[in-house]
C-alpha cells in the first residue's frame, strides 16, 4: 500500500472535476425559447451543474457527490449510514430534492437521506442555493438539488458498464442503456452497490462494526414524440436499500434499516404557437422500516404514498415577454406504526411574468399562493433581475419568500403530534457578481436569509417531546465558485472550488445552529492528456457546534480530506476505461456527526466500458 | 512540466491542512481534582443518545466544578447513555444503558477498576447486597419477555446468574432479604413490583401498583413506591398514586391517587419525610399522614427550568438537575430545604442524578 502511495505522490499530477457552471446570461438570447423556462427563477440566480463524468467519478451516493462539489455540509453518521444536508446553514429539511422535477422529500421526516440517493443513471445534477419556493413548493429554503434524466431522440443505441470494487469489500454493478430513434427513445439504468463498510476508526482500536449496506436502484425513462410540438415522457424509478447502523459503542444493540421507494411519473410537454404546456402525474411511495435489534423481525415502519398533478403554461406574449401559470396538487396518505393514519391535500396556483427588458436586462416575478386544508396558507414570491453590465460582468438580484409544511410525524405522531403547527417561512435575499472570460468564470454571491417559526420537536418540563413552531433563525453568508480551465496542445487542465462562509444564528440565543460550518471549502484540480487523465480533489470543513449552546468541549474539530484518482483510456475505438482512485489520501481521522468515525485511506478501481 | 509542478505544489500547499492526532471522540475538559471525591456531590450526566459523551462531574465544596472526571482520568470515555450510579466499599459502580456497560470504578479516585460489558442487555439500575450487584435490565426493547435482574459478583466482575421478572424492571431495592423490583415499563408500561427473595433468587409473589411506577424507597418497615400514571400522549391517560406497602406482610396499607392529568415523577428519602416532583415544584409527604399534600415544599418556578431531570435531597440541601433542551449542557440547582435557592453550577450534557462519597 505504502509503495502505491508514493508512486501517486511522485507522478504528481492531479486533476479534475467538470463542474460546469451554467451560465444563462450567455445564453439568454436563445434561452427564452427554450423548454427551461419552466424553471423559475433561471435567470436571476445562480446555479451549478454537475455533469455525468462528475457523476461517475465520484462515488455513487449523492453525499459523496456533493460533499466534494458543493458547498453543502454533510451530517453522515458514518459512511453509507444516514446522511443529511445543511445548505447555506439552514436544516436537514429545508434542502428539497427534486427527481425529473417531483420533490422527492420524505413526507414522514421532511428530509431526503442522501445516502439513499444513487447518483448513477442521471444525466446530470443542479445545485441551485436559496429559496426555490415559488418554484419547487414546500422544502427549497437552504437549496434544490435537482436530478435529471435526459431524453434525446436520434442518438442511436448506447451502453455503459460501470464496474467499482475498493475496499472493506465495497463494490458496485451499473449498468446504463438507451436506445432512440427520431420519434422514441427509450433508457434502462441498473445500479447495485454493496459495502461490509467495517473500515478500522483511526487513533482507535475499534472498527466500523455492524455497518454494511447494499442497495439496488433502477431506472426507466422513455420519451415518444407524438407530433411536431408534443411529447410523451415516462420515467420510474424504484430504491431498494438495506442498511445495517454502525455501532456507537461496543456493545451496543445492532440494528437495522431498510427502504423501499418508488417514483413514477409521465409528463406531457407541448410547444406550439407560442404556448409552451408541460403537464406532470407523479405517484411515489416511502416505505422505511427500522429493526431495533437486527435478530429479531419486530420492526417500526412508516410509509406514505403521494399523487402529484403539475400542469404548467407559458405564453409568449412576444419575443421579450413570457407570462406563466401553474397548478400544482398533492396528496398524500400516510400510515405507520407511530404516527396515525392520515390523508392530507395540498393545492397551489401560480403566476409569473419574465420580461427581457434590453439585451443585458432580463427581470422575473413569480407569485405563488398556497391552498391547502389543514394549516395556514402562506403566498409566496420571487422578484429578480440579471443585469449584465460588461462583457464579463453580470449581476443577478433576488429576493424570495419560501415555505416549508410540517411532516407527517410533527402533525400525526401518536399521542405528540401537533395538529396547531404553522409552516416554517423563508425570507430571503441574494446578490450575485458574475465574471465570465472565455471558459473561465467567477462567482460571488451574497446573502440573507430569515426564518420564522423553525419547527422543532422540544422537551417540556416532564422531558416530553412535542413538535413545536419555536425559533427564528437569521443567516447570511458569502459563496464564492471559481471554475478555470486551460488547454495547450493535447493537454487540458481545469480548476474548480467553492468556498462559503455562513452565519446561522438563533435569534434569541445569538448561537450559530448545530452542525453548521462557518466554513467550507472544496477545491478539484483535473487533468487530461489524450487517454490519461488524472485529478485531485480536496474538501475542508471547519469546526462546527453540536450543542446549541455552542459548549467548546462539544466542538466537532475542522477536518481536510483528499482524494486522487488516475484514468486511462485504453479502447481504439470505443471507450474502455479503467481508473484508480485513492480516497483520504492523507489518511485524515475526521467526522461530520459526532462519535462517527469515517474511512481512512482506502482504495477503490473501476473499468467503464461504453459501447 | 516545471510550471506545472509548482501550480501544484502551490496548490497543495493551500489546500492541505494538518489535523490534530488526538482520538476525536474522546470527551475530556477539565484536569481531575485534588482529593478524594469526598468534599461536594456528583453529578451523572447521561449524555446524547448515540453521542458516546456519557460523563460524571464532581462538583467541590468550594463550588469548583470538574468535569468529564471519568475521561480525564482513563483517557477513554465513559459510554452511551449513563443511567444511573450506585457504591459499594470502595467502589463506584456507573450503569451505561445504551452502551450496555456498568463501568467499575475506585469512587476515591475514580479509576477503573473493571467494565462488565457481556450478558447485560439494557441495564438500569443496581441494588448492592453483600458482595453482589442486582442489576435491572431490559433486554432486548421489541422482546417483553426477556427482562431479568442480573446477579454480578463484585469480586469477579463475572455476572453469575439471571432472574427473569416481567417486562420493564427500572428501581431495585434491597429490605429483610427480599429485592424489590419496580416496573415501570419498557417498551410498554409496568404496573407492578416484583419480589425477589435472596435465598432462592426467584420472584416471590408481585404487588399491583398503579401505572408507571417511578420512585421506590424502603424506610422503616415500609416500602414507599410513586407511580406517575400513564400521560395523555400515551392514548390512555391513568391516575398517579402513592403506596405504603408493610414489607412484613406485603400489603398495601395505605394508598392515595393523585389528581387527573397530574403525573408525578421521583421519590426521595429526607429527614423521615417523602419527597416528589410534580411538574416544577417538590412536594414533601409525611409517612405518619399519608395524604395528598395540598401546596409545595419547595418551587422551582423562578429558576426557569426547561426539564426537570434529577433530584435529591442530601445533608439539607436540594439538588435539581435541568437538562435544558437535551442538545446543549444542562445546569444543576442547590436549595436549602426552607426553598430559598442557594446557587446553581453547570454540568454536562443531560444530567439526571446526584450521587455523594
């Protein structure tokens, strides 16, 4: 092992990730037109995508992915075990994850667990910060991550064999099809992931006990075109994951965790005369079961099942102004062993009106009001405009008001649940500077963000929990993306890092939020030479409270952990790839929650074959 | 290539950050006190589920307050949820419930001095008898039928034998030769108190109490045991009440409830009275007059406490533990017993019991 590490050390090279910043600016001319008008908010915020190579050099689960490439803070009890998101300093709920445009949350926790997120099989991933209300609904306070299936017609048939095996026995099988014609298309994605995960803990004698995991996903996305300006679009996904909990100590009981989700949807777009129609009907179901001792085959469960109806429509009034509207309506019956079987509707409407004022001035205005049966309706906006003042310089202003609905466990849990509680409300606001030269691009955003009635399940005196609308929380913050790349001759060198600083204060303690970082850096160096490429990759958090009280001795120190990895391509005519990634490089002893020991130094190899 | 090597070097020279090589989970703050424990109180701290930050503080005569004094002074942590502290000579026994651990310790100086780690499942409490420890465990939560007092002999460390009781055993007492188990409920809610007599370590008959029964204390020929009843959160909300059992005959002898939707927790042994908490205020029961006593003893109101958490009475004063909102340290209060409130000291996080040399 040691003599590996050396040789990585002295080839010295590293290199890369392909962390495309989209610009809309240098597109707005064409973009107006385009089908991506149905994502609000496109032009006056900023946001990241994260490609299909990214994707795939990264490891399968979605924390892993964004934890390197983003400036989301990861609370991982371990790897592979529950993993949830702070984004810009906000809760593990207020990050909405949207599968092909329907939020994917958990109805019973409000939370998506990243680790149950298998990132093979996208086309690509969106990173979008801030309030996304107006636009995703319930959830998008810190954030969006937003996973997207791509469906394109005359590209003929394709296949994509990725084979993982590393350490601690982890591997996985992925399989990636398409096929399409000028009018069908059709795409299959199998994806099998399986670790004993008992990696040893540093500067400790113990080791990762009782934390395997296998997990299965599969996908189906079809697309038909019906006529000239209308499509039918198919897509089904079904995670299959069992999960054994690592042990906190010794001794402890194990236990276990499965999940089963399913997500189908059709959607129907038409774009004729200048109206753009894009209907959604989306069934989901959760279904999650915990073992308390894995032995014995007593469980608690909770499941929720969801109909989703979207219909959207855009008008051009002319080439410089768009109108929107939207209907949205969502049910949900949930059941479980601890909560009381409930069904709940919710219902929203919608308008919007984008108008390119000049070549360089485009501004947005989104309204969105609320209507459902059991709490307060709260109505929601979004105001923005991008103004690009140079060549290289554009600015982008945005202030929204965003919403998060309490779960099924804060208003239905047996006997605590609590039937009184408000929505938790965003106000929001964001700058944005955007220099652009040739392929390189800088982005510096700031922000404010306020939270009213910030659900949390509280204590009384007798030390009974109960959901409660309690604190207000103030943050603001300053994010900075960098993407630089170079090329001279067969050679190809491309530099991307975030950086976010980020204050997220109870307002009436004035203590920063647990498990939020004040800082957090990412940093990815890649490099291309015909047939060989390389890159490195770096993320440091710096400390973070995990007391609300923000007690110096329950400090959870800051952390710097690398991983390097070599490529090369040794098909003629056709891509056979075969990689080497070494992860902690430097064999750092670090944890995102605390007493969570992550991996060490571990190796991991793949062949990627494309036919 | 040259230039190369040095955007990377540069790079790597930003990016690469060393990070201290102290064990991260270890829980250590302040240094050990001179001394033998024996000049001011211990506080148990129970710690985060799943946290591993279980801890003991000690807090000195002189108001000094040391804590983590198990970590300081084994350089490991304590465990995952302590639950509760019970001395036998020269020892200190800490019973860890989620790490399913009692850790020994000399209580002098707090060393280690075993940990019992295998064939305890869920402990709770202990009752120390003779040279043997009767330790409460649940078992396995989801199994009602697998919970049992262990019999840990303290010479060897070696847990000897099982008795099987009915589900949720909690506070053990020791009376005349007899154990007396409260259940209180585990996974469910416990109604009884199990008798076990010592020279054959079976269960002997069992005595029907109401709900939940919380506090137990013999004095004097009687057992004393509190039942909190069951919560409204619980769908079938049930009455709290008080007991005085004659342990020579194992009757009830007198017995009172207490009010609807009033859910009592604790009881404590001062100056030949019992004591209770009751929502934020301690109320004092006379064994000669076994009533409902009409107004507080002593109030916590004006302290402001989130959860009550722990309480005591020891050599005149009153300890309240406050675990705040369970996620940050919690704080302990000193009263004397005419109420009036003497200080307070912050502990670790969740404290839930005192504890003297």
């Amino acid at each position: 092992m040691k003599l590996l590490i050396r040789s990585f050390g002295l080839m010295a090279i590293f290199c890369c990730s392909i962390q495309a910043q989209q610009d809309s600016i240098q597109k707005l001319d064409e973009v107006v037109l385009k089908k991506t008008i149905f994502k609000d908010s496109s032009y006056t915020k900023t946001y990241s995508i994260l490609s299909d190579s990214l994707i795939e050099r990264n490891q399968a689960s979605l924390t892993n992915l964004l934890n390197f490439n983003s400036t989301i803070y990861f609370k991982e009890n371990g790897a592979g075990m529950v993993s949830s998101p702070s984004f810009r300093g906000t809760t593990a709920s207020q990050t909405a994850v949207l599968w092909n445009g329907i939020n994917i949350n958990s109805q019973t926790t409000g939370q998506t667990d990243f680790n149950t997120v298998v990132t093979r099989g996208f086309d690509q991933i969106i990173i979008q910060p801030g309030g996304g209300g107006v636009d995703v609904g319930s959830n998008a306070i810190g954030g969006t991550i937003a996973l997207e299936n791509r469906i394109e017609y005359n590209t003929g048939l394709q296949n994509q064999f990725l084979l993982t095996g590393g350490s601690f026995n982890t591997y996985g099988l992925n399989y990636d099809g398409q096929y399409s014609n000028q009018s069908s298309f059709l795409g299959i994605q199998l994806s099998h992931n399986a670790s004993d995960n008992d990696y040893p803990f540093l500067e400790s004698d113990r080791i990762n006990e009782n934390g395997q995991y296998q997990n299965s996903n599969l996908g189906l996305n079809a697309g038909f075109k019906l006529s000239s300006y209308d499509e039918l679009r198919v897509y089904f996904n079904v995670f299959d994951g069992k999960r054994h909990f690592s042990l906190p100590t010794p001794n402890a009981l194990p236990t276990k965790y499965y999940d089963f989700n399913t997500r189908s949807l059709v959607e129907w777009i038409s774009d004729k005369d200048g109206l753009q129609n894009n209907i959604k009907a989306a069934y989901l179901t959760e279904n999650y079961e915990f073992y308390p001792n894995i032995e014995r085959d007593v469980f608690s469960f909770g499941e929720v099942r969801s109909f989703i109806l979207k219909h959207s429509t855009l008008y051009e009034v002319s080439s410089s102004i768009s109108l929107i509207g939207r209907l949205n309506y969502i049910r949900n019956d949930g059941t479980g062993s601890d909560i009381e079987s409930e069904t709940r509707n919710l219902g929203s409407a919608v308008v919007g009106l984008k108008h390119q004022l000049s070549d360089d001035v485009i501004y947005e205005v989104n309204l969105r009001q609320e209507l459902n049966q059991d709490f307060e309706n709260p109505f929601l906006y979004s105001f923005g405009i991008q103004a690009s003042l140079s060549d290289f310089y554009a600015i982008k202003a945005n202030t929204s008001k965003s919403f998060r609905i309490p779960t099924f466990n804060d208003l239905y849990w047996q006997g605590l649940g609590n039937s009184e509680l408000l929505p938790e409300l965003s106000y929001q606001g964001e700058l944005s500077h955007v220099f652009t030269w040739s392929k390189q691009r800088i982005q510096l955003t700031t922000y404010y963000n306020q939270v009213e009635n910030l659900l949390n399940w509280v204590p009384d005196i007798s030390g009974i929990w109960r959901p409660q609308n309690t604190d207000e929380v103030e943050i603001y913050g300053l994010e900075v993306l960098t993407h630089l790349e170079k090329q001279w001759g067969d050679h190809e060198i491309t530099f991307d890092q975030t950086y976010a600083y980020t204050v997220s204060e109870n307002k009436a303690t004035g203590n920063q939020l647990i498990y939020v970082p004040y800082h957090k850096v990412t940093a990815a160096l890649s490099y291309n030479l015909r047939r060989f490429s390389a890159f490195y990759q770096q993320l440091y958090n710096g400390q973070v409270f995990t007391t609300t009280d923000n007690a110096q001795e329950q400090i959870l120190g800051d952390f710097s952990v690398a991983n390097i990895g070599l490529e090369y391509d040794l098909g003629k005519t056709q891509n056979y790839e075969v990689g080497v990634q070494l992860l902690n490089l430097w064999n750092v002893a670090y944890q995102s929650v605390q007493n969570r020991p992550m991996p060490g130094r571990n190796i991991n190899a793949y062949v990627n074959l494309t036919f | 290539m040259k230039n190369f090597n040095l955007i990377i070097v540069a790079a790597l020279s930003i990016l690469f950050c060393s990070c201290s090589n102290e064990d991260p989970t270890l829980q250590n703050d302040t240094p050990v006190p001179e001394g033998d424990f024996t000049d001011g109180f211990f506080v148990l701290n129970e710690g985060g589920f799943t946290y591993n930050n279980a801890s003991v503080s000690f807090v000195n005569d002189q108001g000094e307050v040391f804590n983590n004094i198990f970590s300081s002074t084994n350089n490991r942590n304590l465990g995952d949820v302590a639950q509760s502290m019970s001395f036998y000579d020269e020892l200190a026994l800490v019973v860890l419930n989620y790490s399913n651990t009692i850790e020994v310790v000399n209580r002098y100086t707090f060393e280690s001095v075993a940990s019992i780690e295998d064939q305890i499942l869920n402990p709770r409490y202990a009752s120390i008898v003779g040279d043997k420890a009767y330790i409460t465990n649940w078992g396995d939560p989801t199994d009602i039928e697998d919970d049992y007092v262990a019999i840990l002999d303290l010479n060897t460390f070696t847990i000897q034998e099982k008795i099987e009781v009915v589900e949720g055993p909690e506070k053990i007492v020791e009376a005349d030769g007899k154990l007396y188990v409260a259940h209180k409920g585990g996974w469910g809610y416990g109604h009884e108190i199990s008798v076990i007599d010592l020279s054959t370590n079976t269960v002997q008959s069992k005595i029907e109490v109401s709900d939940v029964p919380d506090g137990m204390l013999h004095s004097e020929g009687y057992l004393y045991v509190l039942s909190s009843g069951k919560a409204s959160w619980t769908g079938e909300v049930t009455k709290g009440g008080m007991f005085k059992i004659n342990t020579s005959n194992l009757q009830i002898e007198e017995e009172f409830d207490f009010p609807d939707g009033d859910h009592p927790k604790f009881l404590v042994e001062y100056d030949n009275s019992l004591h209770y908490i009751l929502g934020r205020d301690i109320f004092r029961v006379e064994p000669s007059n076994f009533n409902l006593p009409n107004s507080p003893f002593i109030s916590t109101a004006d302290q402001d406490i989130s959860v009550l958490y722990g309480f005591n009475i020891h050599k005149d004063t009153v300890y309240v533990a406050d675990a705040k909102d369970y996620v940050s340290n919690g704080e302990v209060h000193l009263y004397n017993t005419s109420g009036e409130h003497l200080t307070k000291y912050g502990v670790r996080l969740i404290p839930n019991g005192f504890y003297f040399n």
